[in-house]
C-alpha cells in the first residue's frame, strides 16, 4: 500500500489512494471542465450580416465506442473524467451543427484500429457508425492499412462522405509509382467562398508499423506536391481559404507548417500524435491545431466571412464530458448491435490493477510497466524485455466492488490491439547502445521534421539515463543490465515482438539480430498468463528509463512553441 500510495503521490494522486475500500472516491467532487460543452443550449454564432462557418474535427478515436475514463493534467496533477462514446459524440455534433446551418465534419484518422471490436470484424462494425454520424470528409491514418491495403481501400470506400489523401499512391512494384489511391482535394462551397481541403497521412508508415500493413503503397513527404497543390487549389480552383488535414503528429505538422512549400495554407487541422492543442500554434506560413484522441474531444474551428471573403478564424477544443450529454439514440443501437456478438468476451475480466492504467507520459507509463512485467515474468531467461512507445489505449480508472481496477479482454486489445508474437534474439552491447540512440532521437530529434510519432521505447532488465534533449547521437548517459554497466563487446539475449513483413534478423526495429527467431506465445497469451497468476498487480513504473533533463511527468515531445499539454 505504501508503495502505492507513494507512486500515487509522486504524480499528484496522493488524494484518490486514501481508503482502501475505494481508492478514488475523490472522483465525486471533480468539477465540470470549463471548456465542456453540453448538447443543450449552443448559441448560433450568425449575427451582424455576419457569416460563420464552422469546421468539427475529430480524430484518433481508435475505435473506442463507450465513455472511458481520461486523463488530464490539471494544476500539476492527474485527474480523471468520463468522456467520449461514439454516441455521445455524435449527439454533440448533431447540436453543434444544428446551431450553425454553416458546419461541417470531419476526421482525420485512426477510425478502424484500436479495440477488440475492431479486430473480431476487420473494422466493418465502424463502417455503419460513421455513416450514421454524417461526417463530410475523411482522411486516412497511420493505422488505417492494419488489415491490408484491400481493407483499407474496401472499409474507406464504404463511407458515404469523400475521402482524400495527397501523398498516398499505388506500388506498381521497383519503385514505381502509380496513381494516387484517393483523391487529392475536395472543395467547400459555402457561405459564398470556396474552401479547399488537401489531406497528408504519414509517409512513415512502413518504418513506424509491420511493412505488411502498407504492402501495395507508396507514400510521399507533404513537400513533395505541397506547392503544386496549393497552386492548383487558389489559382485554378480559386479557394479563398486552404485547409490542410493531416495525419502526421504536431511535431510533423509544426514542422510542415513552416516550409515554404505551406505557402498559402491557412490552418492544418492535424492528428496522430494524440495532442490537444487549445490554442492554434501559430506557424511562418500556417496555424496548427490537434484535437486529441479517442472521442474525448471535437476541434471546432470558426470561420467569419463577410463579402466573401474570411476576415476572421477562432479556435475551441470542446470536452466530450459523457454526463452532460444524452447520447445520439440511433448511434448508440448500432454499437450495441455490432458489438453484441463479442460482448462476452469483451467484457471478460483477466485480472486486476490497484493502479489507474494509461499511456500519456513521453517516458514511463503503468500500461507500458505491465506489459513489460508480464513478459519478463513469462519469460525468465531473457536478460532484455523490449515494447514499442505506442500511444494508443485510453485510460482506466475505475474500480469495481473489489476495490481494484479490473482489466478485461476487451481492455487488453486497447493496450495490444495487434496481438503479436514473442520475438527473442541475440544482440551486442555496442548494438544496444546505438539503437538506443536511435530510438531517443526518434522522440527528441531537434529538428520537428525528424521527430516520429511514437514516445519513448520500453524495456525492463536495463537501466537507462538519458538527456532527452542532448545532441544527437550523444543522448545515453548511462546503461546498466541486472545492475551491471552495459558491456559493448557482450552478448544479451533480448525480447520483443514479430513485425510482420521485417527481415528475418531485425527485432523492434534493431538490424542485424543474431539466432531472431519465434516464440509459441504471443503476447495477449503471455499477459493473460500473467495476471491469472499474480493478479491484482501493481504497475509502477520502476525508473527504467530515466530523462536527466526533463520531468518524468513529461506530457509531449513538442518544443519551441507557445503549447502545453493538459
């Protein structure tokens, strides 16, 4: 208890962890986030002669349908509130539009990828959820390909609203490339102007996920038809206002937004990375803004025009606070539907956590602690256990009448949506050394443009102090294995996960793997095996990996900008 109560505190919790009985019984008192919108009660925003055109953002939902606990970073400390559900958010964005006759949908990616739900039918169960939800235009993500690229193209082309990418074309195999899989723009015609919308996925794709999801497609770098594009759109089409919607991480969209090839753009309504950004981050060419993740929130941006022309732009990030909304009724029976045949199972509980369970801090996070835990207990003998920094899964918070968190099958898909095999090989100490260095510039690059999506990588059986904002290449300041200072010239059998379609020797993206070969256990298997046999666990986080330069309750990798994660 002392333990956890101390972890509890180092991160501003020390007042949920009191009682044993009920260890967040603070959730009672918490207050209505000021930037909480109910679907009760919008003021339309037409006055003066005045027109207002307002565009609704959402995006990386990762088809997480139900209200879930999130996290936000509030007064220096965690606090948790019920947000999100597809039917929620659609009854939000019903009122919205019905306010102002001048409003517009759209997501930007991450839609069939995420849950349990998402993988027993191949994402199919979204198609009819979006559909009824009426969104205007899509974009795909990064993890729109997990199924393949016939997938892809089958579940984007169910939608009824149209879809557009600029960057994402067809392989027609040694190096040549065909047309573009979507189309490159789409036009708003609306309150007498013309808007145009371009849309950049994450050409990274085949380096950040398994190279099989993306088999068949080529991506290119935003820069590389920007310009073009942007010509086309004002001086052939005549747009009076250009619109970038993207799925490449804020550091990527910052980034983007400062090259000249941006020239023209207004505004880059972004996604990826999962950031929620209240105030537009103003850029040399263009504003960026990121609405979150997984439905807890809707980017509203309005327009004024007036003669036609855009004279003015605000921005708002509206909390989808699940009590103040009365769900869309039509939405929520097409969830329940679609997930009736898998509920059992979804709903299974496999163990238990005295913990809250999320993924938000850049370093070391309890969902990352228990999933390494569970595979070094599995597997014994390895000296290294390896994960990748995903970012998916949205929090859990909530005790049941054990008093502890329970964690279920459907919960270990959102931690895990891709159950991967158990992956061992050999690799020397100088190998380490230099993947770590690698990974961290991953991260913490200098330059946003090189920075990928993804946070720090996660291990267990080696320490690791670090300055995450050192030069390149020069980041490691300290490395230990079982204790002892990491031996360049020394062996060490370590874990990870298959990436399918990698080479036969590469492990979690480190080349040159000696004896890389399969285990008989993936790894939902080898975490149910673990909290069967050590349940209720207590995951903190064991200073692994240690920032010398940065607070271990670091929010972002994004820097150089007026933005703060909260």
């Amino acid at each position: 208890m002392k333990q956890r109560r101390d972890f509890l505190k180092s991160l501003g919790l020390a007042g949920l962890g009191m009682t044993v009985a009920s260890p967040f019984s603070a959730y009672a008192n918490i207050p209505e986030q000021k930037h909480a919108v109910s679907n009760e009660g919008l003021l339309s925003k037409q006055s003066n002669g005045k027109q207002t055109i307002s565009i609704l953002q959402t995006t990386d939902v990762h088809c997480q349908v139900h209200p879930h606990d999130e996290l936000f970073w509030e007064d220096g400390q965690i606090v948790f509130r019920k947000t999100g559900g597809y039917a929620n958010v659609s009854a939000m964005l019903r009122t919205l539009r019905e306010q102002n006759p001048n409003s517009f949908t759209l997501d930007t990616g991450d839609m069939f990828q995420g849950s349990e739900l998402s993988v027993e039918t191949s994402g199919r169960a979204f198609v009819p959820v979006l559909n009824a939800m009426d969104y205007d235009l899509y974009l795909p993500g990064n993890w729109e390909v997990v199924y393949g690229k016939k997938n892809m193209q089958d579940l984007m082309g169910s939608l009824s609203a149209p879809k557009i990418c600029t960057n994402m074309y067809h392989d027609l195999g040694s190096g040549r490339r065909g047309e573009l899989i979507f189309q490159p723009y789409d036009i708003w015609n609306v309150a007498g102007i013309k808007i145009g919308f371009l849309g950049y996925t994450d050409h990274l794709v085949p380096k950040r996920q398994s190279p099989i999801y993306s088999k068949g497609i080529l991506y290119t770098a935003p820069e590389e038809n920007l310009a073009h594009y942007v010509d086309v759109l004002k001086n052939q089409e005549k747009c009076q206002f250009i619109i970038i919607i993207a799925h490449l991480g804020l550091s990527q969209q910052i980034a983007l937004a400062n090259r000249q090839e941006c020239n023209g753009v207004n505004y880059i309504l972004g996604g990826d990375t999962h950031e929620r950004v209240r105030k537009p981050i103003e850029c040399k060419y263009a504003k960026v803004v990121e609405p979150g993740a997984f439905g807890s929130f809707i980017g509203k941006l309005d327009l004024t025009v007036e003669n036609g022309k855009v004279t003015g732009d605000s921005y708002e990030l509206l909390e989808v606070t699940a009590d103040n909304i009365k769900p869309d009724p039509v939405v929520a029976k097409i969830v329940a539907d679609n997930e009736k045949p898998y509920q059992d199972t979804i709903n299974k509980i496999i163990g238990y956590s005295t913990i809250p369970l999320y993924r938000y801090f850049v370093v070391e996070n309890p969902i990352d602690t228990l999933v390494l835990d569970g595979l070094k207990w599995k597997f014994k003998d390895v000296d290294i256990v390896l994960s990748n920094g995903f970012r998916f899964c949205p929090p859990n918070a909530t005790p049941d009448h054990t008093g502890n968190i329970p964690i279920t099958e459907g919960y270990l898909f959102d931690m895990l949506p891709v159950d991967s095999v158990v992956r061992t090989g050999k690799v020397t100490g100088a190998q380490l050394l230099k993947w770590l260095e690698k990974e961290l510039n991953n991260v913490f690059a200098e330059k946003a443009e090189n920075r990928f999506g993804g946070w720090v990588v996660k291990f267990k059986g080696m320490e690791v102090t670090f300055n995450a904002f050192g030069p390149e290449g020069r980041r490691v300041q300290s490395v230990t294995v079982a204790g002892k200072p990491l031996e360049t010239g020394r062996t060490y059998r370590v874990l990870a996960c298959e990436r399918e379609g990698d080479p036969e020797d590469m492990l979690c993206r480190m080349k040159n793997v000696k004896e890389a070969k399969n285990t008989a256990h993936t790894l939902h298997s080898a975490l149910t095996d673990y909290l069967k046999a050590n349940s209720p666990v207590t995951p903190i986080p064991k200073g692994n990996a240690v920032a010398l330069d940065a607070p271990k309750t670091l929010l972002s990798q994004v820097t150089g900008v007026d933005y703060q994660f909260t």
